[in-house]
C-alpha cells in the first residue's frame, strides 16, 4: 500500500482524538523520521488540550458550587486599573451560562493582547449578559482607588441589561451591596467568571488609553497604559499633567 504523504498525515492527525485510534496505531509502525515528529508534535498538542480542559474545570469549581446552592445569576466582578497614574478605574461585570466554555480563558494579565481581544469578542457573544463600568481619575482623587474601585464594580451590575444577579463572585473585594457575595483573591485565575471580567475590563481599558493616546500621542499612552514608565514620568515633566492623571499619586503630584 502507498504511504501517505506528510501533508496526508497531518491533515489525518486533526482528526485522531485518542492513541487507540486504529489510523494512530498505524502512523505509529511508519519509521519515517517526518512522521514521528509529527505525532510527537500531536502529543504536545494533545498533552496542552487536556491542561486546558482541567483548568477550565478547576476554574468552573465556584460556579458549580454555588448553582448547587440555588443560585442560577451567578456574576463574576473585577476591575482593572488600580495601580496606573493616568486614565480611569474600569470594572466589568459577567454573567456566563452553564454551558459555556472558553479552554484558555484565565486572567487577563495572562494573556497575549490578540487573545484578549478574540476571547472578548467569544465573552460578550456567550454571556447571558455583561456590564461595564468606570470611575474616572477625578474621581479616585476625590474618594481614594479602593472605593473608586468599589464604584465601578458597583456601576458595572447596574449596567447589566434586563438581569439582576443573585450572586456575585468579586475579585478580592466586598462589595456594600444587598446580594450574597464571596470575595476570591487572585479570582481572575480561580473563577472563569471572574477571568471573563477581567478580560472584559482590561480590554475596555486599553482601548480607553489608546484613544486617549490619540488626542495626547506625546504621551505615549498606547505603550504604558497609564502607568508610571519611564517614557510616562518624562512625559509628565515634559508637557505637564492632564485631567486624566490621578493627582493624589504621588508620581503625579510631584509634577504639578
């Protein structure tokens, strides 16, 4: 019988799912240098579909948890922006179905910037409902970034569309509101609600400074993000501080 070409071979890898595979046992038994390294290639990829598999279900464990304990709206909270010197405080508020599934999705910090973007456009199309809020850098002078903080995760629930959550899953924070809560630290990388905020706010966020980055390209706020890099500090020294710098930072202030 001919042997299968490597362009064969690989297009018949995509659809073997198991090693008892009968057309698997078969590329096993072909010594050609090419084809075992291509079903070694097929057991790294197996090997990282199966870590992200388990992952999402170690993050779908609150969840699953608290649907046992009678609450279907369950909303995972958190915000992004707490520590730069510029540009707002944004939270995100997500409500997921049961069945949804995301492999890969895990705090945003985590990710690269093109799988923010891909996994907020697969988050805001899945979600029984989302919502965005923000507290600008006038406001954290004004009551301190926690609060701020507390704010925008306060306004991200009430920007949710026709659903009031029952329950909510907040990333380190509790928040002084009339809804059971449980706050995780480091929630983002333990609650795939939370990790689907996350995304949603980082994502919100960067998009709000790169446009600020348009009106004050001199600031270089598409680089930075807000926060206190060298580039941002001379910058500040160079062309003064905006209305969306956060004047009770103490980077900040020293510029004024």
């Amino acid at each position: 019988m001919k042997k299968k070409t490597m362009k064969e071979i690989k297009q018949l890898l995509t659809n073997i799912s198991s090693d008892e595979d009968p057309m698997m046992k078969d590329l096993l038994v072909d010594e050609r240098k090419g084809v075992q390294q291509l079903i070694k290639s097929w057991h790294n990829q197996q090997k990282k579909q199966d870590q992200l598999e388990h992952q999402f279900i170690r993050m779908m464990h609150y969840e699953r948890e608290n649907r046992q304990r009678g609450f279907m709206k369950i909303a995972g909270l958190d915000e992004v922006g707490r520590g730069p010197l510029a540009g707002p405080v944004v939270a995100a508020c997500v409500i997921l179905p049961e069945d949804f599934k995301l492999l890969g999705l895990t705090d945003s910090k985590k990710l690269s910037a093109k799988n923010r973007d891909l996994f907020y456009d697969k988050i805001i199309d899945g979600a029984v409902a989302v919502g965005i809020g923000e507290a600008s850098a006038k406001e954290i002078d004004e009551i301190n970034i926690l609060q701020a903080s507390k704010k925008a995760m306060i306004r991200a629930i009430e920007q949710l569309s026709d659903v009031t959550p029952d329950f909510l899953l907040v990333d380190a924070m509790e928040l002084p509101m009339n809804i059971p809560q449980q706050s995780l630290i480091k929630g983002d990388a333990k609650s795939i609600s939370i990790a689907a905020s996350s995304v949603i706010a980082k994502v919100t966020r960067d998009r709000y400074m790169e446009r600020l980055h348009n009106e004050y390209p001199m600031y270089h706020f598409d680089k930075h993000m807000g926060y206190g890099t060298e580039i941002h500090l001379r910058a500040m020294k160079e062309y003064g501080v905006l209305d969306e710098h956060r004047r009770s930072f103490a980077p900040v202030r020293a510029h004024l």
